[in-house]
C-alpha cells in the first residue's frame, strides 16, 4: 500500500529537485563518468520528504530523531547492512530506525519496492512505493541523499563527483519555507571581484568538478561550524604583511614559521591525490585548522592555507572609518540583497570581520556563529561596501 504524502512542502520543490539530480547526472555521463546513482523522480522525493519530515517531529524515548536517507538499490552499496524483510517507508518506521544512523556517513537504503514500480514512477506514472532496504555508508557520485537535521528541519544534498568532504546541499526545507541554492551566484551582484570571491561557496552544488578538485574553503567553514564553539578566519594574500594593521599587537599566538600542512597536501598534483590516504590527510589538516578558530580571537592563514597565527584581536587602523552599512545576501534562488549596518546581522566577531574587511580589501573573513549561522565577507569594489554572504544553507 502507498502511503498519501500530506506535507505540501514535498510536493512543492519535488519537481525542482528531480531537474537538478537529472540535470547533473547528464553532465556527468556527457563526461564520461561511471558509476553514477540513479536519478530520483519526483514522486520519490515527494515521499522520502514527506516522511521524514513528519518523523522529524516525532520524539522517540524523549529525543526526537536525527536521520539520513539514501536513494539508491543496494547493489550500488558495496557490502550493505540489509534486513531480511525490507520496510516500508513511514514516519513511524523511520523514527524507530533513526538511532542507528545518528552517526556521521551512515544512511537508510531507501529505493522502490518493486522493478515494476520504479518503472511506473520514472515515467510518471502513479505515487511511489519505497522500502527501507537496510543501511549504507557508500553513495554513488551524485547520490540523493536527504538528512534530518532537526524537527522540522530537512537538508537535500548530493554526493560529490570526488566523493570527497562535504556533501553538496542542494535545497532546505523547514516547514512551509523552501530554499533552493543558486548554483551559478544570480544572487549576487554583478561584479566580477566579488563573485571571484565568493562563488566558490555558491558553487558548492557544482556538478562540473574536476576529479582531483576540493573546495578547501567550503571543507574549511563546514569543519568551523561543526565544532559549534563559533570563530573568525581570516584569509589573507600569501606574502603580504599588511593585514598585520589590523590586527593588536603583539599576536599571542603567532606561528613561525606558518603551519603548512594544508597547504603543502593541497600543492600535490592530480596523480599525488589519487590515494586514500591523502583524502585522510586533508581531513586531519582540515579539522587541525578549523580547530583553531575555536579559540578567542580570529584565526589568519593565507590564500594558499598556510596558517600565519590564531587567537588574534581585529583592531581598527589608525585613520580607517568605522563600518555603518554593508551588503547581505544568501545564496538561496530568489534571494534580494538588502544593505544593512553591521550590528543588525551579528555581534562582536560579525562587526569586527566586517572592519577587517573594510580595512584589507584583498582578505575574506570567515564567521560561524555558536548558533550555527555562517558569513562570508568580501570586500565589493562594485557596491564600494563590505558584502556578507550568508552560507549556512551551504553548510548544514
């Protein structure tokens, strides 16, 4: 029996979603790849939403649940965990299962309960019936996968190409309000500079990844966000000092010579990568930098991810002007940009990145809040302002 989805929301982007997943996907066959994850159709993302988002709200032994959903056959899961009986997919049956994949990388299988069915459905033709087939920690390349972060809260994101670092967000959806992300950055001004700058975090969706490619940055941000203490990182121009205007001094944790672990992992070239144990490597250097931004006061590496010091208090220049307004804009389709003073969108750490930035134009400065809000500042020659990009869409 097909259950009816009762969420409107899931009916409301289903379409969308099945554009972007069959839009990527021939993009990857076009270039040759191999081992791609089937495309979801519509019907099938109206259901997996539909029923984990009603799991979501439901509390199980007084904790409500947290759970990621794959779509994909098992055959495509290397040695999956999978139940005699599968499933069928239910909030219910969801919530039971949810404590057995709380942890990171681990999802419900979920697919079509029969071959007849999965052809119904590709065609258009009535609901989709899914079962819960067990459990994976493999996903192919571009692999839907759908992620409860809280009640009412749902995250649908793809595989990486690389099938490295985080996962690609695709849309959120809370309650009736749905963001999609704006792959190619039309929320942002038109202005060369600053979309260099900043359409790396927009382009996290990006399906035209080279196979050695790692948006360092993005890993960088989601890692900061990830340990939940909030903190700054300034990137700087490698070989310039003039960020040190900016800063108090003495640094009380300057680092000499810079920290150059990250940076050394990310000059190896495309045959120097092909290992796991670099991806693991990256890891660790990843976690040890973002680690940093924990401790009070900014966190400065170069554009070339070698870490010059931690702990640093922004200070104004002498003869600098303070910030009153800047530009705040989402990487979510449809997003305005509206200018706003400083104080409106953060506190100290969002005031005094957005002064930094002001003051040393060639630097980004990276913020996480303890609540989970993420910004990037940039300088915006084209607005003669600070612009913040708000990226926690990206990052969730």
């Amino acid at each position: 029996m097909t259950r009816p989805t009762t969420y409107q929301a899931s009916r409301a982007v289903a379409a969308t979603i099945e554009a972007h997943f069959a839009r990527h996907l021939a993009k990857a066959r076009a270039r040759g790849e191999r081992q791609l994850a089937p495309a979801p159709g519509a019907r099938a993302i109206e259901a997996m939403i539909d029923a984990t988002f009603w799991a979501s709200l439901r509390p199980e032994e007084g904790r409500f649940p947290k759970i990621s959903l794959a779509f994909m056959p098992p055959e495509l899961a290397g040695q999956p965990l999978m139940f005699e009986h599968p499933l069928p997919l239910e909030p219910g049956i969801l919530t039971k299962l949810a404590p057995a994949v709380e942890r990171p990388a681990i999802h419900l299988g979920i697919w079509h309960a029969d071959a007849r069915n999965a052809t119904s459905e590709q065609n258009g033709e009535g609901p989709a019936a899914l079962h819960v087939w067990g459990a994976t920690r493999v996903v192919p390349s571009f692999g839907f996968v759908l992620e409860d972060v809280e009640p009412g809260l749902l995250v649908i994101k793809h595989r990486r190409a690389i099938g490295f670092g985080k996962y690609a967000n695709v849309a959120v959806v809370m309650g009736e309000q749905i963001k999609v992300i704006d792959e190619k950055g039309t929320s942002l001004p038109d202005c060369p500079d600053l979309l260099k700058a900043l359409l790396a975090f927009n382009s996290a969706a990006n399906g035209n990844e080279r196979s050695d490619s790692v948006n360092v940055l993005v890993q960088l941000a989601a890692s900061m966000r990830a340990h939940g203490h909030g903190g700054s990182l300034l990137v700087v121009p490698v070989g310039s000092d003039s960020w040190r205007h900016s800063i108090v001094q003495p640094i009380l944790y300057s680092v000499s010579p810079p920290f150059s672990a990250l940076a050394e992992l990310m000059s190896r070239d495309a045959n120097q990568r092909s290992d796991n144990n670099w991806e693991a490597s990256v890891r660790k250097a990843v976690e040890t930098v973002a680690g940093l931004t924990a401790v009070d006061g900014a966190t400065v590496v170069t554009d070339q991810y070698e870490v010059l010091a931690f702990g640093a208090k922004i200070r104004r220049p002498p003869g600098s002007i303070a910030v009153e307004q800047m530009v705040l804009t989402e990487p979510t389709i449809g997003n305005q940009a509206v200018v706003v003073p400083p104080v409106q969108h953060g506190g100290t750490r969002h005031l005094s990145a957005a002064q930094f930035v002001h003051d040393q134009r060639d630097a980004l400065a990276l913020v996480a809040s303890q609540d989970g809000r993420f910004t990037v500042f940039a300088w915006s020659p084209c607005e003669d302002m600070v612009h913040a990009h708000r990226v926690d869409t990206l990052l969730m």
